[in-house]
C-alpha cells in the first residue's frame, strides 16, 4: 500500500484525520492522495477481504470501457460525471476526447482534495469543466449555472453516477436518479455502478463484511444491495446488452464488455459491484 500524502501537505479546507471516500478509492486503485486515516479504512477492508481492491479496479475499468463505447458509437457530445472522484489515468474527458475532441464534459464533485486536484488538472481544458455540488440533491447539480453553460439538456446526455448511490445513507437511492432521469433527453445515456450483493451464500459474506468495514467505519457509507434493488434506481430506461454473452442489465463490472479474452478467474470479490449502461427511449 502506498505511503501517501503528509497530513502537512493537505490543502486549506482538508481534514486530513478524516477519511474521504474519494482517497480511499484513489488509494485502491493506486493513487497517492491520502492521508494516514484514509490507509486506516483501506486496512481494515483489506483485513476483512484481502482481494477488496479489484472491486475499485473493477469500477474504473467499467467506466472506461463504457465511456469508449458511448463516445465512439452513439454520437452524443455531452457527458455530466457525478461524483468524479480524485482524478487517476484515463479520466472520463482523456478516454471521451480521443473519439470526440470538442464534447463536453462537466464533473461534479464536492470532496475538497477532489476539486483541488481536477481544477488543477483541468486548468488548460477548453471542453471540460468541475463543479462543487451535492450529487445527492440533483437540482443543485442540474440547476448549476457551469452545468447549465455547457450541457444542453434538450439534446441528449451521458449521465454518470459510477460507485456514487452506495455511499447514499437511507432509501433514496431511486428518488435521486429519477430526478436525474426525468431531466435527460430521449437519446440519452445512464453508466451506473453500485456495490452489489449477489445473493450467493459465499459472495453475500464478502459483501457483507466489506460494509460492516464501511458502514460502522468512520465513513458511515457504503451499502451493498441487490440485483433488483440496484435496478430499480434506473426507472424507466432500456438496459444496453452487457457482453457478448447477451446478458442484459447488471452484471459483474469485470463482465461488461471486457477488452479480450478473460485468461485469468475473476477474484470472487470483483463480483461485489455491478455495473449498468441504460438509454433513455
């Protein structure tokens, strides 16, 4: 695991002797922005599942692969990224720009190492922008005056709340992505990913004990659901095919679409988040 970053070093505005879901995930994928409370949580995920990391690897390769897909094959030119997380190789505008250079791409996000860092990033970007807001109250995202600048929501959108909705406490989970989803354009495009209980007796347990880590852990967040449930926060929409198996609907990040052949047997943990690319009719 990765030192990481000085508590000495945190910008202005950043508790660093408090854990941040968007450092967590940085530091399973790799990254080397947290602090030694975020090193903690990691710890004692791992502790409860030592293959806890491919669920993290299994998310971000999930998003690229569906942002490949939508921007070279669907011709929508606008992509509205819910809860950007720290930025890490191939964020969503570098995969989105190699196929269409000029769409936009607004991030939203209001972790304060998150806005520090993608503001930095995206000092130069013409056709990309971060905004500060609570991804769990939609008006305040889709009523941002940067949102409303850059996204036009009369012509369709690629909506993405990729391992968002689980860190949501309570049962609002479709009542926020339905306010998200009443706002697109017929046309447009939901990526979703939600931890995932896949109600097998042995991946349940590992389920189970990385949100007893999560949810009773100083992050408070962090809810595994169901197949069903998960599904239930897309109403409305038409699920894309998932592989070249004809699944449809949620499968296993690691499943949809991957890139060649699977040489290697899938950690049972990778199974433990799931992954939904939807249209809107």
């Amino acid at each position: 695991m990765s030192s990481g970053t000085s508590p000495s070093q945190a910008p202005v505005g950043i508790d660093p002797d408090r854990p941040s879901i968007a450092r967590v995930y940085d530091g399973f994928l790799g990254g080397k922005d947290h602090y030694a409370v975020d090193r903690v949580v990691m710890g004692k995920v791992l502790e409860a599942v030592p293959e806890a990391a491919d669920i993290a690897r299994g998310n971000r390769g999930f998003l690229n692969r569906a942002c490949r897909f939508l921007a070279a094959q669907t011709g929508v030119q606008q992509f509205l990224d819910c809860g950007s997380g720290l930025p890490t190789a191939e964020n969503t505008h570098q995969i989105v720009h190699r196929l269409q250079p000029e769409a936009q791409v607004v991030y939203v996000d209001n972790d304060p190492v998150v806005l520090a860092h993608g503001r930095a990033l995206l000092a130069d970007e013409e056709f990309t922008h971060m905004i500060e807001a609570d991804i769990f109250k939609p008006r305040a995202v889709l009523e941002n005056p940067v949102v409303l600048t850059n996204i036009d929501f009369a012509e369709p959108v690629v909506l993405l709340h990729v391992g968002t909705l689980h860190h949501l406490v309570g049962d609002d989970g479709p009542a926020v992505m339905g306010e998200y989803i009443d706002a697109l354009a017929s046309g447009s495009y939901v990526v979703f990913s939600h931890f995932l209980d896949p109600e097998v007796p042995e991946l349940t347990d590992i389920a189970k004990r990385i949100e007893d880590v999560l949810v009773r852990g100083p992050l408070g967040a962090g809810a595994f659901r169901t197949r069903a449930e998960i599904e239930a926060m897309l109403p409305g929409l038409e699920f894309i095919q998932a592989n070249g198996e004809g699944d449809i609907g949620l499968v296993p990040c690691s499943e949809w679409w991957p890139d060649g052949p699977v040489l290697r047997n899938p950690s049972p943990a990778s199974r433990c988040i799931g992954g939904i690319v939807a249209r809107k009719p």
